[in-house]
C-alpha cells in the first residue's frame, strides 16, 4: 500500500491545520501540518512532502490533538495510493500553542468541553498572550471574561486542569504504546495518583479500570522493567484468570481450572522471551499466597474470588432471613381473592394456577417459573390482586423493556430494579439497603433469570424482614449476564417455595413460536408454519436454510429489509430485532450492524467517532450501567439527534424507550453500540414484534438449546431462523444446563438448616 522513500527519519515542527481523522481507541491519526521550517528543507533530497497548499499529512498514533496545536513529529515518508505522500510518524508530541489566532483555534476545536468559537475568542481577547498562563494557574480568572459566567468558569477551569492530567497520562501511555482513550479511564478511577500507578502498579490497570485487559497491563510492566517472574505479575495473572471464569457467569472455579488457565495466560509472552522456567510452581504458589491475603476463598465448588464470596454469602443470609419466618401467618381468603379475580377478567383460572398463587400466599418467598404459553402472566395480575388487597406491593425486573412490558401486561406500574432501589449517582450507590429499607411489604419479579448476584443482593437487603418476595421467570432460558445463577439456584436449593407452570393453554398452543420453544425444550426441532399469505403474522415460525455464512448473511439482511415488511407490513427499522449468538465473524453483531444501518438508515445525519457513524434515526443500545444518568446495560433506544461538527452540545442524544433523552458526550460514546442486530444474551428480558435469528457453524462454540430457546421466544408475532442444517441440529441437540459453578443454593441449604443438610421445601420442582 505504501513505499518509504528513505530509511532517514524526518522531524517536522508545525501547527495543526485541521483534524482530517482521529480515533481515540487506537490513538491512530491523520493531520494536517503546516511546517515551521520552509519548503525547501522538507522537500530535500526528493522527499516532496509539502502538498500545494502548504500543509503535511502525519499519520500515526499520537495524543488527541486540535487544529491550533503545535507538534513535533519524528518519522519517515510514505506515499499513499489514494492519498500521495505522507509523513507515517513513530513519534508524536504536541504542545499548546502560542499566538492570539492559534489560541483561538486551539481553544475552539473541542479539546475543552464547555468552550466553543465565540466563548474562545471572548476569552483569548480578554486574557491575550497570557491565555494559558491564566488556565494553568489562575482558572479561577475565566470568571472575568465578560458574558462567561461564574458557573459555566468554574466548569471550564475543571476541565482544563482535568484535561492538562489527561493529556500528561496520553503522553506516558503513548511511550508505552497504550491506546490513547485509557487515558481518560485512568485518570477518572485514580485522579492525580494515575501516573504513578501506571509506572508502579500497572496490573491494578487489569483488575480496576474498564478496557484494561491483563495483556495491556503486561505490555506496560514489561516496558516498566517488571520481570516475567515477578510475584506481582503470577498473582495478578490468577486473579485475571479467575475474572475470565467470573464474566463468564462462575461464582466459583476449582483450583487446577484456575490454575491451568491462569498458566496459559502467563505463558504468552512476546516474540523473543521465553516462559519463566517453573511458572507451574509459581501459579500455585500464587495462589496460596491470593489465600493467605484473603483475596481468595476456599468453598467446596472451588476457589471464590474474595468480593463475590462476600456477595453471594451475604445474598444467602439475607434470603435466609426472609425464608427462617416460617411461621409468618398465611395470607387469608386466598380463595375469594382468586374468585373476585376470575369473576373481573371472565375466566377460570387453572388448577395449576391456583396452587401457584396459594403458594405465593403461604410463602414469604416463592417461585413462579414456566415457559411461553403456560399462564404466567395472569398468575402476576391475579398475584397483583391476591396481595394487593392489604399490602403494599411493588412491581419490578431488571430492564427497562421488561419492566413497560409487566406494565403493559398488568396494567399496574412497574419498574426496573435499579430505579426501584434508588441509585444515587454520585455514590454509585443504592439508597435503599438494610439501614433504609423500601416503604413496601411485596415485591414481585419479573424475568428473576435475568438478575444475577449483584442485583439480587442489592434487592433482598433492601427489603423489610416483614416482606414477602416472588420471583416469576422462565429458569429454562438463558441465565444473567452477570455471574451467578439466580433463579436456578434459589429452586435448586430445595428450600424455597416454587411452582412450575408446564400446560400450554389452547389458544397459545396454536402460536408456532410457542410449539417450536416447547419442541426446542424437548430436544425436537421446531415445526415452520406453512407458507402463508397472511397479512397479519400471529406466533408464526419460518426455517431458511442456508450453509455460508456470507449467504446466511446476505438472507438475513434481505428478509429484514425486504420480505417481512413487503410480505407483513412491518417497520424494519423499529419492529424487527435481528438475534445472534456471537459480536464476530459474517453473521455477528459488527458486521451486521454496519449492513443494516447502510441499508436501512443510510442517509441520516451523522457523528462518526472510532469508526462509527452514529446516525438519526439508527437503533442502539447502552453497554454498561450508568448510574449517574441512569441508564443500564442493554437499554435500547434511538438516536434523536447528533452534533455539527462545528457546533457546542452533546454528541448524540438519544430516546430510550421510556421516553427520557439521553445525551452522550464524545468520551461516552464508548458506551453505546448499534443494535439493530444484537447478541442473543442481550436481548434476554426483551420482546419484539419479528425476530430474526441466524445460526452458522462459526457458531459452534455457542450453539445450545437454552440459547436457541431463548432467542424465539423474544418474538412475540413472527420468527425467521436463517441458519445452516448442522447448527439448528446441534443447537437442538446441545442440551447443555447451565454450566455455572456457584455456590447459593448450598449456602441456602446450610443456612437453613445446618445441621441437617437440605430439606426441601414441599411441592419445589
């Protein structure tokens, strides 16, 4: 793609003209210089790097720079096919500028949030060539710029300095070849201590900063002169190993596991260096010293990380708690409480639903789970009305969606459990727990399979002793993306009280989604629906076969863009969800995504960051939970607007599917991720009009029954499987439980009932 015309480095000094590209994940740029030195210096010896208008292309990796700066560049030259020559630098150093007009430009371009064109000529025409000065020593001043304010100063005085850090933290991780957008990481979690625990405590990177992988953080101790056999750097691979088992759902990881895993991990060493000799006798020593520091538990389903161990035994006792009173008084007239329900919605209600709901009455806990079609929904509104008669009741479930939809369902208000328990966003807190519980006496949970150990504990201790707590969800799906198994292991235990709803009621038995999920289930493969010209889709299924996975691919896009909205009326945009295992490969969310959005939205006014256009009107979805602006992981939503390139403002903003609007800053952009194609364990808790699935064998790795169960009963009116013979087969065929090693349902066990061991509770499945 490129040639270099001499192997003689080249230094060009100059300002920036212009950002052409900048990514802050990679920290890779191209620039335009306009050279200190004069033409013909640069052009020596042929090299002919000046363009007509004066300027230098830079390529490389270099600080998160604006127009107005000044840099130094050390590199060599390259001509570009499409671009011509360029300057490809191996080092990058910038410095503010000096002058009235590059001030200006400087202070315009974005690097300081709060400061835009008229505000940045205002305050480099009050302040002159002591601009700087002023903002690096007496930010406080910015207060005397006319028609700047006090508030809005004060702001920009703790950006500056925030960013002076910042950009101090870009340059050390530049010289060690870090991706540049850590940096604003780093800073946030360890403030001005950043530097120094980068040069001195690099694997505190790998365990406390988000995008900090243990390789990263390897990287960084290499260059900061760390031996491969360091015990900093054993303990600090066993502990990343056993954070591998954990996102992968595991409370617990028997120790030759963890220490298999944690070897392989220290064994990968850069090209050159060999592995410490006896690093399986350091990984045990490790570990006993992880055990000895209490940063470790030994349990007997294997070694806890010590913060889970904690977690998950204090969800035990708190459970225990509730489930010791026994003896609490059972609801009364549960009979003529179910008969006025019957009489107000003019139907009988099961008898397997009637045992559900006294259950719910005997038990301070309990447990209602059940497939699709099997009456869960008005086993909650007829609970609704059992224990809403004399108690206060809250309705809740871990995600937005899932919370409009027991709304929807129940007609009663319902809400997520994180906005239930009140987080303060400054604290990241919740502010119910033990010491102010929630105003309530019940609490019912929808979609329990969803919520993992953290959520669960937060929940349960913020409940009164006197309160009764029902979990209502399908245990057959997949289970949380969290660690943990929740709901399983709560009627694994055998001490609390759980129904299980199996009889498909007649109307639903006529959906072709709930006969294939219940078929799926059974190890069967589901039954399409015959082909039809029906204009109205009601739980139809439909299998197409394809092998490739570009052709699958290329169907998938097809049946999205073309065939259901021209064969059923539907918004491709806003009523079908594309669903598949993996973020990777031709049939992955990535490559999807970019498809779709090129097909779909491909005119929308754009802000392009990293690589992706984030465009009105595109569908995305939130990454991580946000206290502070209370959005959570796998909230969904659609982009309302986005930023000029030359406007002040957020990025983009956003509208969630509750309304609210969200905006998102350039640096939190990070966060949101298109969607109109999302991982199957993403859309847990969710439910759309048409749902298209696709399954090739680059899946391998993930095809499973639970998994395929669970994406067709996402959709509520239609499903479309796009996927090869073999891995439909093997997801039906694969009938893997879920695998996770956690330790809840013997810590229930034993708290009950220690000295006996397990006494199931009566009636539990």
């Amino acid at each position: 793609m490129t040639s270099a015309a001499s192997d003689d480095a080249i230094v060009l000094e100059g300002t920036i003209e212009r950002v052409t590209y900048g990514d802050e994940v990679t920290g890779f740029h191209v620039v335009r210089v306009r050279p200190d030195a004069p033409r013909a210096r640069l052009d020596l010896a042929g090299a002919r790097l000046v363009s007509p208008d004066g300027l230098v292309t830079v390529v490389g990796k270099m600080p998160n720079v604006g127009p107005g700066e000044r840099v130094r560049a050390v590199g060599v030259r390259e001509v570009d096919p499409r671009h011509g020559a360029q300057l490809r630098a191996s080092i990058v150093t910038s410095s503010p500028p000096t002058g009235a007009a590059g001030l200006r430009r400087y202070l315009a371009s974005g690097a300081i949030k709060g400061i835009g064109g008229k505000t940045a000529e205002r305050i480099v025409e009050h302040f002159g060539a002591a601009t700087l000065e002023v903002l690096d020593h007496a930010p406080e001043r910015l207060a005397e710029v006319p028609r700047l304010g006090g508030a809005r100063a004060r702001k920009i005085a703790a950006e500056w300095r925030n960013q002076r850090v910042v950009r101090e933290l870009m340059l050390v991780l530049a010289s060690l070849d870090i991706p540049q957008a850590l940096a604003g990481r780093i800073r946030a979690r360890y403030g001005d201590d950043a530097i120094e625990v980068v040069r001195r405590s690099p694997y505190r990177l790998a365990l406390e900063v988000s995008g900090v992988g243990f390789k990263t953080a390897d990287v960084i101790a290499r260059k900061a002169g760390v031996a491969l056999d360091d015990p900093q750097r054993v303990q600090a691979g066993v502990l990343h190993a056993i954070a591998t088992f954990t996102d992968e759902g595991h409370t617990a990881s028997p120790r030759a596991l963890l220490a298999d895993r944690a070897h392989t991990l220290l064994a990968e060493v850069r090209e050159g260096q060999a592995a410490p000799v006896g690093l399986a006798a350091a990984v045990e020593a490790a570990i006993d010293a992880l055990l000895a520091a209490r940063l470790l538990v030994e349990a007997p389903e294997g070694l806890v990380h010590a913060p889970l161990d904690a977690e998950e035994a204090a969800l035990a006792q708190r459970l225990v708690a509730l489930l010791a009173d026994r003896d609490r008084a059972p609801l009364d007239g549960v009979d003529e409480a179910i008969g006025a329900f019957e009489a107000a919605v003019s139907m009988r209600l099961a008898p397997a639903q009637r045992d559900a709901l006294t259950l719910v009455a005997d038990n301070p806990v309990a447990v209602v789970t059940g497939g699709p079609g099997v009456g869960k929904t008005t086993v909650v509104r007829a609970m609704l009305a059992l224990l809403g008669r004399g108690l206060r009741v809250a309705l809740a479930a871990p995600t937005g969606r899932a919370a409009k939809r027991m709304s929807a369902a129940t007609g009663s208000e319902a809400t997520t459990i994180h906005r239930l328990l009140a987080i303060d966003p400054r604290t990241r807190r919740f502010r119910h727990d033990e010491a102010t519980p929630l105003d309530l006496d019940a609490v019912i949970v929808d979609e329990s399979s969803m919520v993992d150990v953290f959520l669960a504990h937060a929940l349960v201790r913020a409940l009164p002793r006197h309160a009764r707590l029902v979990l209502v969800g399908d245990v057959d799906q997949l289970p949380s993306v969290g660690p943990g198994a929740f709901l399983r292991d709560v009627i694994a235990s055998g001490v609390v009280a759980a129904a299980r709803l199996v009889d498909v009621f007649r109307q639903a038995a006529s959906s072709k989604i709930v006969a294939g999920a219940h078929a799926i289930l059974h190890g069967e493969l589901p039954e399409p629906s015959e082909p039809s010209r029906a204009k109205a889709p009601a739980g139809e299924l439909f299998v197409i076969e394809r092998g490739e996975p570009d052709e699958a691919a290329r169907t998938i896009v097809e049946v999205v863009e073309r065939r259901l909205p021209r064969a059923f009326g539907l918004d491709p945009r806003r009523d079908v969800q594309v669903l598949v295992p993996m973020v990777r490969g031709a049939v992955g969310t990535r490559a999807l995504n970019l498809e779709l959005q090129a097909r779909l939205n491909p005119d929308g006014l754009a802000f392009v960051r990293g690589g992706t256009s984030y465009r009105v009107g595109d569908r995305v979805m939130q990454t991580r939970n946000d206290y502070e602006r209370e959005v959570f992981n796998g909230d969904v939503g659609e982009v309302a607007s986005v930023r000029a390139e030359e406007a002040e403002g957020p990025a983009v903003e956003v509208r969630l599917e509750d309304g609210r609007l969200v905006a998102y800053d350039d640096d939190e952009l990070d966060e949101l991720v298109l969607a109109y194609a999302c991982t199957v364990h993403k859309s847990q808790g969710s439910e759309y009009p048409a749902v298209v699935i696709g399954l090739v064998n680059q899946h391998y790795m993930m095809l499973a029954r639970k998994l395929l169960y669970t994406a067709v009963t996402r959709g509520r009116k239609l499903v479309v499987i796009v996927a090869s013979r073999w891995a439909l087969r093997e997801a039906v065929r694969d009938a893997r439980g879920e695998e996770r090693r956690t330790t809840l349902a013997r810590r229930l066990r034993e708290g009950l009932f220690p000295a006996r061991g397990a006494m199931p509770y009566p009636g539990t499945p």
